[in-house]
C-alpha cells in the first residue's frame, strides 16, 4: 500500500506515500500505453487530524509516439525514448519542451533505429529560449552510448572535420566550401565561437544504475524499464510494452495498385521535420520498373508497405545528406539483397559512421551490408542506363542533389531532384562573403533555370532551406516543392507541393517491363536459370491483374481455378482461419508465387487463403502450363522438399525474422541430411549444421531442434561426434555457400549476428563501445 513515514519537522503529523494503486510495477506491467494517452501518478497527503487527503505533485506520464515516454511534473520533463520522428509526437501532444532525455538499452526495434537525438534536440534548442538563458539539456544514459550519440550529432550537426575530408581525399576547393558553410550556418556563442555538441548537453552517465538531474532521480531497472522519483511521487516506465513501432501520425495507405514505368517520381512524404502530421521527405524513383530511392526516409518499411513498393523492388539508394529525416539507413540492412548506395564518397563514408555509432557495430561492418557506387559533383554516370549527374547545394552539412535522365525515341527526359538548398538570395550572401563560391552559386542558378520534365525544389525557407520564388523562372515541365507545409497564394497557380501518395510520371511504362520482371523472378524463384523456352510457353497467356490492398486473391479449400500468380508489385499475407480464428502464416511480396503447391501437390485444392496486404500487382498463369514445366524439367520433387523445409525454417529461432524470400534462398541451397538412431556422424568446420528435427547428442551433451554445430557464422566452430537418440535432420551449408549468401542477403547476416549478441554463451568482436567525439 506504500511507506509509513514519520518526520521531525511536524508534530504528530504521519506521511503516507500513497500511490493510487496497489503496486506501481504491477499497475504499470497490465498498462497499454497508446498515444495521447496520460496517466497520472499522484501523491496524497494524509493529515491525522480528520485524515483529510490532499493531493501533492503528480507525475504524469505521456506517450508522445512508440518507443518513448514523457515523464513530468509542473515543472519539469524527462523524454525517455526516441524512436524516428519523435519530434511529431511532441508536437501533435501539444508538449512544449523537456529537460532531459534518456537514452534507451535497446538500439533498434521493429525495423527503426530508436536514439534519434537530432530534431529533439532542436526542439530543446528553439522552443523558448535556452540558448539565451545558457540551459543545458540532460543527456541521461551508459557513459559508452552517450559518447556514440555526441559522435553522430557532431556528424549530423557540424559535418565532417578538416581531416576527416584530408584523408578522405576530398578536392581541396571542396573541401573549403563544404567547412566554410558548417561553419558559417552553425550554432555560435555570444562570442562567436561555434558551439560544440557537448556543450548543448549536461552528460549524466548511470553511475551504479541511478542518476540525479538535481529534480528528478533515475534509476535504471533493467533493460528499457526505468523509475523515474521526484519528491514523494514515482513512477515506473517499461518501453518493452511497446512491441511495434509506427508513425506517431497517421499513415495513409493506397488502395488501388499503380502501373510500373520507365520513369516516373511517387512521393513517399514531403513534409520537413517539424512538421507534425506528415512524413518527411522521400521519394521513390521508378526506372523500367526497379525503384531507387531518393533518400531513405524514417519508417521506410512502413511507407513502402503503404505506396506497395516492396523490398525486392528496391535496387538503391541515392542519398543526399545525414540528417535524421533523411538518413535512416537501418531498414536497408534489413533488405533481402545487397542495396547500391549511390552518393559522394565523404557522404558515404559519414553515413557508415552514424550508422555504427547507432548499432554501436564496428565501421567496416555496417559497410558489408552496402556498396558504394560513388558519384562526383559535376559528374554524369550511367547507371544501368540512367544518366546520374549530381550537384553540390548548399546546406549546414555536405550535401546534394541530383538530375535524372534517360532517352527515349531520340528525346531526353529528365528529373530533377535539387535536394536541401539555402535560399538563392542566402546564397549570394554567402557567396559575396567567400564563404560560397561564384561557381556553386551559377551552377545552382542554372538548375533553376534548366529545361526539365520535373523540377522538384527545397521550399521550406528558413536559414537553410529554400523559396519558392528561387522557380519563377524555371523552364521545367512542372515544378514541385518539398519541405514545405503550404504555398503562398501568388505561388499557387505556378507551382504544387508534392504530398504523401502523389505520383509524377515523365515516361509511361509498358508491357515489357512487366515481361522483364517476370523472367527474372521466375529464374530468382527457381534458383536457376528459367528456360527460355517454357517462359515463352508460360508467358504465353499471362494476364497482369491488381487488386487492392485487403482484396482476397485465393480463397482457403478452394479448387484451383486454372491459375498460379506471380506477385510484381506489394505484399500478400498467406492466412488459415480454423472457422472463427485468423493465423498468419506468413507474408509474400514482388518475386514470390502464390498457389503453385497446390499444383507441385498434387492436390489441386488451396490450404491457405492469400490477401493482398497492400496494393498488389500479379501476373497470372495457365496451371496446366505451370504444371506441365514443372513435370517436363524434373523439379517437383525438390520444389516439394524445399517447401517442406521452408516451413521448418520458420520454427528456428535463427531464422524466425527471415522474409519469405530470404527463407526460399536458404532451401534452395541447403541440403538435408538424415539419421537414424544409433548411427554417429562427425561434425567438422566445413559445414554449418543446424538440427531441425529430431533429439541427439553431441560429444555426450543433449541437444533438440535449433541446436547448431560446425562451422557457425559470426560464431567459433564446434566440431564433435553427432549421435541421434531419435530419427533426425541436418540442415547442411557448406562453409563457402554460407559465407557467399552472408555477403549477399543482408537481412540474413544482420540477424545472425543479432542473435549472436543475445546469446550469453558466444563471444561477440563487432560491437563497438565508446568513442570520441570528432
């Protein structure tokens, strides 16, 4: 019920400390916090004489988006927790400020990155007037995480310094402008000198799991749970309530599929980091059929799934700067295959950086799970076809843009991309001050001018961004804004904004890009090369269909209507329903088929429904065709096998997180091997070797299903004598056949060596630990 307190200060007067229910941990541990949601802590105040109970200063808890909370009293607050676009949250919660912030255990969840200091920090920074009153923000956490977060927001907020850029090789005059305008657009003192990151901070490391801000005291409980006291008032955080997490708005998701095309520009979100209910900028260039992202936005994952743009559509990335609402690099580990990084070498080299300190991984492993295709400002390369030539802009922090191109029938068609850029009239300050030079200035003038079929330009204003009226005089097709929440009037009748869910075609696509995609996730689903002659034979009759997201495409013990689907666009979730609950068993996406084991089977009858979980795009074919190709070729038998072995995979908790497609991968190149009981096999280093059946022993300890041997990846090798008690089976890889599709699926390597670090018993040799600031 609380604490009997007795005290020297007041003469028969008892204290009780009473919180409103039984037990804090336990009220806390059967809570759903749900945004917007508040709840209250509150401390009575017992008086003997009547036993009146006066209520004293509560703490009040707020969940501002997943993965956060805010703790406070009437006069302070603490963030705990910062997933992507937090900032929104505390807008949309009308919260006007905190004073400290505390940095979570858990690194990243659910496909997000969850430390994102940058944009709560401005918030701190320009709500009221801190700076001017010379007050710090709290910075609460494990002394090695808070030296990686100082590290990337000196990254994030004042570039790369003069030697980074020197043994980066950077061109000399590059790197002068590039320093010069840090410099100039940085944050100064009263004397002018620029403000370093720590001194925006009062650094508060756990010392023995507590913490005093000198209001409140933070004791750290365990992982991501938190006991927040003030006074006679505590409360008890837990963040591992939060399992999922989303947008702190709402995300609208298309319904109705879109057409693939040569080239084209869907708008993922336009909005600028402050603004509170939209997304923030990123686009999603469509080039015959193949995406390349134009920034990799917060939440990508989320936003993909909402424009049905799934991962195996995503070839690369062109990335224009760090910022936090532009540089959220993590989803792409999480890809099925290795994503191109086209951007400038120092770009590059920094994002590797902010993303390390956020895994807290070793540099040059976040750089196995990229490649890097450089570009020079100026320069035009072909990429697969597409003409990339970037430019400099002028930002707080190195930055480009882009303009794409390609040829069609004898004309060029193009897309502009400018990226962050200051102000023209900015410019030419910055320029009569030295601080840009003439020919940065002319070069972005010209862009503005240019001939393009769309223009897409910075109109957020402010001291970094750019003005509508720098277009006026643009010769582009049609001209489209970003960064901005509304045009002025005398801008409206000129130009638009670009908005979550629009789309800019400049080249229709047609029937062949759809044939192209088909052979090639055809040969990908097989795992070899489809003969040319049954894809003909197959592709025949094909018939492109879309359904909308929520549309049931296969319907559960149905017959077969004559058709098996390949999905082009989207995600599909295959489910079962038992008459009155609905499982999930999995989900589908672009390069997968749907409803071929109903023919491998034999069967003829659907064992599962299938629903389109987004907008879908599929081609469907003869079954009869599929089924003849299947008998004439010899597959049906290891196209069985491996369906049966895909779904032992699942079970596994190494490959539990694995997509679908990662999953076929895996069966395709994995074989089984079978024993009996009382024979004895010897594990060497040559193979990975996971139990996925059965029960055994190995060298005398026993072991079930899950248990692997041999040479493991990210993992010492364990070689021994294997001796099945029951029948079993080995999933077999060979040494090289691992470390060859470690290096080629990135989600499969990511969560092998995730599951690595939670497990007690191996060493790990990538995590990072502390580092410096610059």
């Amino acid at each position: 019920m609380g604490d009997l307190v007795t005290t020297d200060c007041f003469e028969n007067v008892i204290y009780f400390k009473y919180l409103i229910f039984e037990s804090a941990e336990t009220h806390f541990r059967s809570i759903t916090y749900n945004p917007g949601k508040r709840y209250l802590i509150q401390t009575m105040e017992f008086i003997q004489s009547g036993h009146k109970a006066v209520p004293m200063t509560p703490l009040e808890i707020i969940k501002p988006a997943d993965g956060s909370r805010v703790v406070r009293d009437s006069q302070e607050s603490i963030l705990i927790g910062q997933p992507p676009e937090v900032l929104k949250g505390l807008l949309l919660e009308k919260i006007q400020g905190f004073d400290t912030l505390v940095l979570t255990d858990t690194r990243e969840k659910d496909g997000s990155l969850l430390n994102n200091l940058e944009f709560p920090l401005y918030y701190f920074l320009f709500m009221g007037t801190p700076l001017q009153d010379g007050k710090r923000l709290n910075l609460v956490g494990f002394p090695d995480a808070i030296s990686r977060v100082l590290r990337l927001l000196r990254l994030t907020l004042l570039g790369p310094s003069e030697l980074e850029l020197q043994t980066l090789g950077t061109p000399e005059s590059l790197q002068k402008e590039w320093l010069s305008a840090a410099r100039y657009l940085a944050l100064k003192d009263v004397s002018g000198n620029i403000r370093q990151i720590e001194s925006f901070f009062n650094l508060l490391p756990f010392q023995d799991g507590k913490v005093d801000t000198g209001h409140f005291c933070i004791r750290h409980c365990g992982p991501d749970k938190y006991e927040i006291s003030h006074a006679d008032s505590t409360a008890m955080v837990d963040l591992n309530e939060d399992h999922t997490i989303n947008p702190p708005y709402p995300l609208q998701h298309d319904f109705v599929p879109r057409e693939l095309v040569k080239l084209g520009l869907e708008i993922l979100g336009s909005a600028s980091g402050f603004t509170a209910n939209e997304p923030c900028t990123g686009l999603a260039l469509c080039y015959n059929g193949d995406y390349i992202l134009i920034d990799s936005i917060p939440y990508l994952d989320k936003h993909l799934y909402a424009r049905g743009i799934s991962k195996n559509q995503i070839s690369a990335v062109f990335l224009t700067h760090l910022h936090d609402d532009h540089c959220a690099l993590f989803p792409l580990i999480l890809m099925p295959r290795r994503v191109d990084v086209i951007t400038t070498r120092e770009i590059y080299h920094m994002a590797m950086e902010k993303l390390s300190c956020h895994l807290d991984w070793k540099r040059e492993i976040i750089e196995e799970y990229f490649s890097l295709v450089e570009v020079v400002p100026g320069a035009t390369i072909n990429y697969y076809g597409l003409e990339i030539t970037p430019h400099i802009t002028v930002h707080s922090i190195p930055t480009i843009g882009a303009t794409f191109a390609t040829h069609y029938k004898g004309t060029r068609k193009s897309i502009c991309v400018i990226g962050d850029n200051a102000a023209m009239s900015a410019i030419r300050q910055m320029t009569d001050a030295g601080v840009v030079s003439e020919a940065t200035h002319a070069r972005l003038q010209d862009i503005y001018t240019q001939r393009h079929d769309l223009l897409v330009a910075d109109g957020g204003a402010g001291a970094i961004h750019g003005d509508p009226a720098d277009a006026l005089h643009s010769d582009a097709e049609r001209v489209v804004f970003v960064h901005v929440e509304h045009l002025a009037n005398r801008f409206n009748t000129t130009f638009s904004m670009a908005s979550c869910g629009k789309r800019y075609i400049v080249l229709e696509g047609d029937a062949g890009i759809y044939h192209s995609h088909m052979s090639h996730y055809l040969s990908q689903w097989l795992g070899e090369q489809f003969s040319n002659r049954w894809a003909r034979s197959i592709l025949a009759e094909e018939e492109i269909r879309r359904y909308n997201a929520g549309d049931v495409i296969i319907v559960q013990e149905a017959k077969t209507r004559g058709h098996v689907f390949l999905i082009l666009t989207g995600y599909c979730e295959v489910v079962t329903c038992d008459g009155q609950d609905i499982n999930i068993v999995t989900q589908l996406q672009a390069g997968e088929i749907i409803g071929e084991m109903a023919i491998i089977t034999g069967t003829r009858k659907r064992n599962a429904s299938v629903v389109a979980a987004s907008a879908v795009t599929v081609c469907v074919f003869s079954e009869d065709t599929f089924n003849a190709f299947i008998t004439s070729e010899k597959h049906r038998r290891k196209l069985l096998a491996r369906w049966q072995l895909r779904l032992q995979l699942r079970q596994l908790p190494q490959f539990c997180k694995l997509l679908s497609t990662v999953l076929e991968r895996i069966a395709h190149y994995a074989e089984v091997e079978h024993l009996a009981p009382g024979s004895v096999m010897d594990l060497w280093g040559d193979a990975w070797y996971l139990l996925i059946e059965g029960t055994a022993s190995f060298n005398g300890a026993e072991v079930t299903v899950g248990h692997e041997f041999g040479c493991r990846p990210f993992a010492e090798a364990l070689t021994g004598s294997f001796k099945p008690e029951s029948d079993c089976s080995l999933l077999v890889l060979t040494k090289a056949q691992m470390r060859q599709f470690a290096a080629a699926v990135p989600q499969f390597s990511y969560q092998m060596r995730k599951y690595r670090e939670l497990d007690q018993s191996t060493e790990v040799d990538w995590l990072r630990g502390s580092v410096e600031t610059w």
